[in-house]
C-alpha cells in the first residue's frame, strides 16, 4: 500500500478506470448475476445483443428494466465514496465499464461510461434520449418499450451491445484523459474486454505510471506499475485519503 500512495501522491490529474468489481461491495448483480429466477432460462450474452433487440424487443426490455430496478436497490460503497471525495481536491476523471450510475450518486462528476449507462435510454431510430419513467418493481418477462415521440421508433437500453462500437465522446475522453494523466488507478476490471482493456497500456506508452486495485488476478500482467491486492471498498479510502 506504501508504494501505492506514494505513486497516487501527487497532486496531477489521477485517472480511476473503474470495472465490474469497482461495484461489487455494492452489491450490483453482474451481468450473470442478474439471471435468476424468470431470467435463469436466458444466456445474458444473448440477450446484449442488437440480434435479439430486433427478435424479441419485449424480453431485452423487460429484461434491462429489472437490472435497473436492482441496481437502484444498490448504494455507492466506500471506495465509490472515495473516488467522488477524491475529485474535491484534485484534478480526477473517472472512466467506468460499468453500467450503473454509483459513481454518480457517490458524488462523481466527470465520469466516462464507455459501454454506456442503464440509465441513458434512447430512440433505437434517432438516437434521442427518451424519459421513460422508474423500472417496474417487480420482475416481468416482457414488456413494450415506449414509442419515440420524434421519430416512431422504440426507446431501446442506453448500453453498448455485443458487436456494437462504443459511444465515440466518452471513448476519446477516456484516451486522453489517460494519455495526459500524472497517475491512473484501474480498479475492478478482469482486463479482458477490449478495447477497454487496451486503456491502461496507453498510459504505459506514455509513461505514466498504472496502479491496479484487484483481490484477484486479471489480464493487465505487465501495464501495472503497482498491484494492490484488495478490494475497491477496503483500498480507496486509504490510497485516496492517507
Ligand atoms: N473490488 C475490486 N475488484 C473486484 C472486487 C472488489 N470487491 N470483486 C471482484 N473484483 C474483480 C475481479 O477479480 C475481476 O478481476 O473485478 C473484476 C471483474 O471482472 P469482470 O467481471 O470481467 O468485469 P469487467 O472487467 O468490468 O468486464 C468488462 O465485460 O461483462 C462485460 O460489458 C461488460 O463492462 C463489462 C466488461
């Protein structure tokens, strides 16, 4: 942990790349997670796909409104709570994978989701942001997404599917925000999903130094300058507040 502070102990611009794991002591059921009861007979990489939006709207809908509801039963965990006081005293952008909005309500501004959000519902036609109300309560197996009032086409899930390319702003944000870091701390991702995963060997390039927060092994091997093996909930307070 020393080495760890004294690498994110400057006052540059600090990069949080943020994964899965990030909210995990949150208690957000992952992508699999989400798949029990009405949703055990369905493979979750089957239904993030633009293949199944066009094959059975119904169920993707009902399916990414649950996720929403159980997401919004989560709260942001310390080490959110952490990256968010963090931002009060320094230059800090956060780059996230994830779909949830903890970040954002821990108190993050300038936060990057580059698979897109749960929350950032659009026309599947125009692409215009659609309103569409609070995620039902209740687990239902299939639900009609609301109609565009522009355009006539279906408010589809504000996240990037498998096969999709990612959201272009929060993309080259991300690029230079970790090409012009002083530090980046990449906390909870595996590594393996790219070009996500491709983010911290950028600031390797650059060199600039990486710090992983991870209990586990992931696919970053070489890109980290210092490994902190822990979770993001019992390091961020200490890394971020010595
Ligand atoms: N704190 C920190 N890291 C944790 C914690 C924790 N409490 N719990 C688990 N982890 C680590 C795991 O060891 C693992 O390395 O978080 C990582 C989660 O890896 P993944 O589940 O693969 O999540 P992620 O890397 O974000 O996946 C990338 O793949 O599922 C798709 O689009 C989805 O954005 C996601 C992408």
């Amino acid at each position: 942990m020393t080495e760890a502070r004294l690498a994110l102990s400057g006052d540059g611009p600090l990069v949080v790349l943020t994964g899965a794991g990030m909210s995990a002591e949150s208690g957000v059921p992952t992508f699999r997670d989400a798949h029990t009861g009405l949703w055990q007979r369905y493979d979750p990489a089957a239904l993030a796909t633009p293949e199944a939006w066009a094959r059975d709207r119904d169920t993707v809908w009902a399916w990414y409104r649950w996720r929403e509801h159980l997401v919004s039963g989560a709260e942001p965990n310390p080490g959110h709570l952490a990256v968010a006081r963090a931002q009060a005293d320094r230059d800090v952008v956060v780059v996230t994978q994830n779909v949830d909005d903890l970040h954002e309500r821990a108190g993050s501004g300038s936060v990057h989701h580059v698979h897109g959000s749960l929350f950032a519902h659009r026309c599947d036609t125009c692409g215009a942001s659609m309103d569409v109300g609070p995620p039902p309560a209740e687990p239902i197996d299939r639900l009609t997404p609301p109609v565009c009032g522009r355009c006539g086409g279906w408010s589809r899930p504000g996240v990037v599917w498998f096969g999709e390319m990612l959201p272009s702003q929060p993309w080259n944000a991300a690029v230079d925000a970790v090409t012009s870091a002083a530090v980046v701390l990449v906390v909870g991702t595996s590594g393996l999903v790219h070009p996500a995963a491709s983010l911290p060997g950028l600031a390797v390039d650059a060199r600039i130094p990486v710090v992983e927060v991870n209990p586990g092994p992931s696919g970053l091997g070489s890109d980290v300058s210092v490994y902190v093996r822990a979770t993001a909930g019992q390091a961020l307070p200490a890394l971020l507040h010595p």
